[in-house]
C-alpha cells in the first residue's frame, strides 16, 4: 500500500487497523498518540474519527499505570542515602518534591528568584506547573528548613538566575531506581513522580483535611485527587509486604540517620577511608561495604 494513493478514510482505517495490532500486541499506547498527532501535523486536514477513537478506547480498557507509591520510611533512606553518596543537589531535590508535593520538573525548573527562606520557613514560587499557573508552595516542617538551611551553606544560596538544583532530569530517574535497588526496594519500581504520590498520601495518613492537602497540592479536581491519594495509600500498604525483613533492616538504618545527616555527612567525607572509595560508580557490593563505614561511625 502507497500512503500517498490512499484517499482520506482508507488512511482513516489503515491507521485504526495499525492501533488495534499495536494494541492486542502489547504495544506502547504513547507511541500510537505520538504517530497519529505527527501525522495530523503533517496533514492538519486530514481527519481521523476512526482511529482516534480506536485510540480513546484503547485507554478506557488499559488505563495508564500511576505511579507507585512508597512508605515514607524508604524516602527518607532515599534522602539520606544520596547525600552520604556525596549527590547533596540530588538530595535537596529529592526532599523538596516529596515535602513541596512537587512535580520533579517542578523543582528542576526552580530558580534562586523562586525561593524566599525565612526563619520559620521556605517559599517556593512555581512558574511553570502542569496547568501553566504560577503558584507558591510554603514548606513549614523544622526538620526541612533545617535540612535546607544546611544545603544551601554547603551548596552556596543560588543567584537570581541560576537553578536550585542544577541536575537533568534523566539523571534524577537514573538515580531514584538506582537508589531503590542499592536499598533492596528495587521491586516496587519506583519513579520520579513516587515522591509527589507519596507525600500526598503520607499527609493523608497524618490527618490533614483533603481540602487543605489539594491547596497544597494544587489539585484542581476533588474527585482525582481524592483517587489518587486512597490509591497511593493502598499502594503502600501492599508495597510493605513486598520488601524483605533484612531490606527493611536496612532501610530503617538509613530512615534513622535522616534527621542528623548533615552532621553524618561532614564527619563521613573527612575520614580517610571515604577518600579511596569511588562513590561516583556505586555498585550493590561497593555500597554495601561504604554502609558498614557509616553505620559505624553512627555508633561511635
């Protein structure tokens, strides 16, 4: 078959036949919505009823996967973990998302003029979200602000112009599977966007009022939101069963050191044993040895 020979409904139907192989192949859903907003691009007047609905009924029967939600006990191993890995930036990062409800590209996208520290707290002014609404969140948490104030000594407080945390994003995803593997968590596929799922959930769990966890969370819907977050606490009810006793040692060792990382950290990276160790390719084996050096130190 020539495309150009084709008139406008056989295109209709070749298109829809080639969504519906994709989809009882097990095809990638994305890539289909990808081909068929290319193609209107490249033909704005081609219209395609077939198979756009053949694409809206292939996500009513398989929805998108959300992202899976993690026990608060494993992200903050996760935060004090990266920093003992010397990836202070990664850390901040990674603690700002989860405590700010952030988007991860939300924080990428943070600028020193977004931020406004203060005695009793931290402003984060949000330019670029989802909806395209500029928006605040206010992180009032003591243990955060202290955790932040010891970033921003370390790191420098950023000019107006530069970025908070000058990673890409890609990096951030390679470091959150990577960090859940090297803590036995690697089953429960963890993903950027586990760190806003998880915090919405954790506030639930703490009793705040649904109303006041959307106007954190910047929520436009009541019903979404409401899903979203019963889902993300069943999903980490079940994510506790799938982890094994000795990984939960682990991470509960990790969760503990969270709160003086700081301190860990400065007395960590003056020993002469850190010196020799290359943290910077982190094998399951290299990291396991490192731990035992940190724990120890947290005993003496």
């Amino acid at each position: 078959m020539v495309w150009a020979e084709l008139t406008e409904e056989e295109r209709d139907y070749f298109l829809a036949d080639m969504l519906l192989d994709a989809y009882e192949s097990d095809g990638s859903r994305v890539s289909a919505g990808w081909l068929l907003s290319a193609l209107q691009k490249v033909y704005p007047r081609l219209k395609l009823k077939v198979a756009w609905r053949v694409f809206d009924t292939w996500g009513l029967l398989q929805p998108s996967r959300q992202a899976p939600a993690a026990p608060p006990e494993l992200l903050h191993a996760m935060f004090a973990t990266t920093l003992m890995l010397n990836r202070p930036v990664l850390s901040g990062l990674l603690l700002v998302c989860y405590c700010g409800l952030l988007r991860v590209r939300e924080g990428l996208g943070l600028r020193g003029r977004d931020l406004v520290l203060q005695t009793d707290g931290l402003t984060l002014c949000l330019g670029k979200t989802k909806r395209g609404m500029e928006q605040k969140v206010v992180l009032r948490n003591g243990a955060v602000i202290s955790y932040m104030r010891s970033f921003f000594e370390h790191c420098g407080y950023p000019a107006s112009d530069e970025f908070v945390f000058p990673i890409s994003y890609g990096s951030v995803l390679r470091w959150v599977k990577r960090l859940s593997e090297l803590l036995g968590a690697k089953s429960l596929q963890l993903t950027t966007h586990t760190l806003r799922r998880s915090g919405a959930s954790e506030l639930s769990r703490q009793g705040m009022p649904l109303a006041d966890i959307l106007l954190y969370g910047r929520w436009l819907s009541e019903k979404a939101a409401r899903e979203y977050i019963r889902k993300g606490e069943v999903a980490i009810i079940r994510s506790r069963g799938l982890l094994q006793v000795e990984d939960w040692a682990r991470i509960d060792r990790w969760s503990a050191i969270c709160n003086n990382a700081w301190k860990l950290y400065h007395l960590v990276f003056s020993q002469t044993e850190v010196a020799s160790l290359r943290l910077d390719h982190v094998t399951c084996e290299r990291f396991r040895s490192y731990e035992s050096l940190v724990f120890q130190l947290c005993t003496t």
